[in-house]
C-alpha cells in the first residue's frame, strides 16, 4: 500500500505564453491538483492501492478535488473538509521557453489544515512530495509521517523544488533528513541541479545506491529518465510528444513507477511505463487531466519490446 498526503489544490492554468500573471488574460480551471493529489490518482490509476491524506474545503474546489480522486480509486477517508477554510489554489503561466510562473494560495487555507498524520500501515510505502515542505504546518505533518513510515516501512522522496514554495532559508536540514530517511529517491534533474549542484544524474544515482539507497531515479523532462534499483543503470530515451504543459509530468512518472512497484512489477518495465506516462501527461493542459492507465501506456512500450 502506498500513502502520500499534503497540499490539496485547484489550479488555474493561463492561455497566454510569457503573461507572467501579472497581466488579464484567459484561464483553464479549476483542474484538481496539487502535487500529492496528482501523485496518488495516478498511481491509483494503474492499479495501486493508494491512501491520501489532506484538507478541502467545503466548497465547489473541494467536490471536485473528491470527485476526481474517489473514482479514479484513491482512498480519500482522509481527506478532511474544513468549514471555516476555503480550499487552496493556484496559477500558473508558462514563458516561452517553457519555464514558469506560479501564485500559490496555500497557507491559511484548507490545504494546510491537516489535524493529525494518519497511522502508517506496517509495511507502506509513504511518498513525500517536497513543494509541501514550504509551508510549516504541512511540514511538521510530513516529518512525523516520515518518522513513523522509516521504522514500519518505507520512505520515497520526489524534492519536487518550487521556489515559489521554498522561500524559507532553513528548509535545507530538513530536505536533508529526508534524504537519509528515504529507501527511494526521484528527483528531476532541474532538483539535482538545486540542492547538489555540479553533480551528474550517473554519479548521484551512483552515489546513493552507494549509501544504501534502494531505487534511484532522475527525471530529464524531454530528455525521459535515467534510474536503478541496484542493478545495471538503465537510461530511458524520451518518448517525442508535443509538449502542452509540463506541470504534473514528475508526478505523474511518480505514480506509475511507485504504483507498478508496489504491486511487484519489474523495476525496468516500471520505469519504462513512468516514462511514457510522463510523456503522455505533458500533451494535454491541466495538471491530472491526462492521467493514463496501464491499456494507455501498453501499445508505447511494445515497440521497445518490454
Ligand atoms: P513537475 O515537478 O512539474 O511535476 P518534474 O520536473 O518533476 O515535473 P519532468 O522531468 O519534467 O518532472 O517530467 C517527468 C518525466 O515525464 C520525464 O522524466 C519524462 O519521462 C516525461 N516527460 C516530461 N516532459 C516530457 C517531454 N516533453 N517529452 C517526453 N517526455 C517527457
Ligand atoms: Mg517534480
């Protein structure tokens, strides 16, 4: 079983490269979001057992946020309404050059108003998503999930870097611990390039398997991914798609990878999959709105023969 949990959000996706939010133009949304909602309803999408934890509220954002979720098979008991807090938002615009821009709505709002970390299940896998370090309350959550999860079972760690989310300087030690913590490390390289600068995705896989680490992945975006789980360092070409808007892809390759392995798929056949489901993601506007199924991703993973 896996369980991942914090902030719970609807985003707002801007029609109009390089606005930077800071002119009036068209919106996409409410589309579901939030880096542990897109995580789990992907991994619950191909067919893992997935537990959420976090706050909505109780307003039309967080129906659709439970609508979305509960079909898609994620188990959503622990997702709490609260009623004095509206549920958390956020926009984002893309410059051309594909980097972006995002307004987060997130602390004071229900996003962060999760009471109580839920018991870890001997055994579970339990993923943290780092934007969800950036606020405090969220953060305390997610140490003491991490404490509980590293005697029971086991810890993953997607860094998942948002300036816009890490502002506070002593955020550092704490992204540390959970380095030490985690059984899994998936970071992007745009994260590798933030917290270990100068190192490559070979030496820094390398190097945690070194430390004990049980399966390494990087994210390259359009370049697809490099990883192991010990064994020999398998580099995966990206699949070519057009790309309409990234936000999501890290979570979405996240979700397959953990989802397959978890249900005791082989750690190249996983990897594969998240690469093309990554890749998949990316093609459609919306941060979960193309989130695909295992009968998705098969017919792109027969021509490499897996
Ligand atoms: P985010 O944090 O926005 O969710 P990320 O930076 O963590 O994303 P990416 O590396 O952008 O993650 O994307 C994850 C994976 O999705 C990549 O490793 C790759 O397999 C696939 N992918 C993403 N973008 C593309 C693309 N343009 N073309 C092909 N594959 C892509
Ligand atoms: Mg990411």
């Amino acid at each position: 079983m896996i369980i991942t949990g914090g902030e719970l959000l609807v985003e707002f996706v801007s029609h109009a490269p390089g606005c930077g939010l800071a002119r009036t133009v068209a919106f996409s949304g409410p589309y579901p979001s939030g880096a542990p909602a897109i995580f789990a309803d992907q991994a619950a999408r191909v067919g893992a057992e997935v537990q959420l934890f976090g706050c909505v509220g109780r307003d039309p954002f967080g129906d659709l946020l439970i609508d979305r979720l509960r079909p898609d098979g994620v188990d959503v008991r622990q997702v709490a309404r609260s009623t004095g807090k509206t549920t958390g938002t956020a926009f984002v615009s893309y410059h051309p050059d594909g980097s972006r821009v995002f307004v987060f709505h997130l602390d004071g709002t229900a996003a962060d108003q999760i009471e109580a970390v839920p018991v870890i299940m001997p055994g579970a896998l339990f993923h943290v998503s780092g934007a969800s370090l950036g606020n405090p309350h969220l953060r305390a959550v997610i140490l003491e999930a991490v404490d509980q999860a590293r005697s029971v079972g086991r810890v993953s760690y997607d860094p998942n870097i948002r300036p816009e989310l890490m502002q506070d300087p002593l955020i550092r030690p704490y992204i540390d611990q959970i380095v030490a913590a985690s059984d899994i490390l998936l970071p992007s390289q745009e994260d590798l390039e933030a917290l270990y600068p100068g190192t490559t995705p070979e030496a820094f896989i390398r190097d945690m398997l070194g430390a004990g680490k049980k399966v390494v992945v990087v994210k390259r975006g359009a370049m697809g991914a490099i990883g192991s789980n010990g064994g020999p360092l398998i580099t995966v070409p990206p699949l070519l798609v057009d790309e309409v808007d990234p936000t999501g892809a890290g979570d979405c390759f996240c979700g397959t990878l953990l989802g397959l392995l978890d249900q005791g798929r082989d750690f190249e056949y996983a990897l594969r999959a998240a690469n093309v489901a990554g890749a998949l993601h990316v093609t459609r506007r919306g941060p979960m709105e193309w989130n695909p199924t295992l009968n998705d991703i098969r017919p792109y993973l027969e021509p490499a023969g897996v």
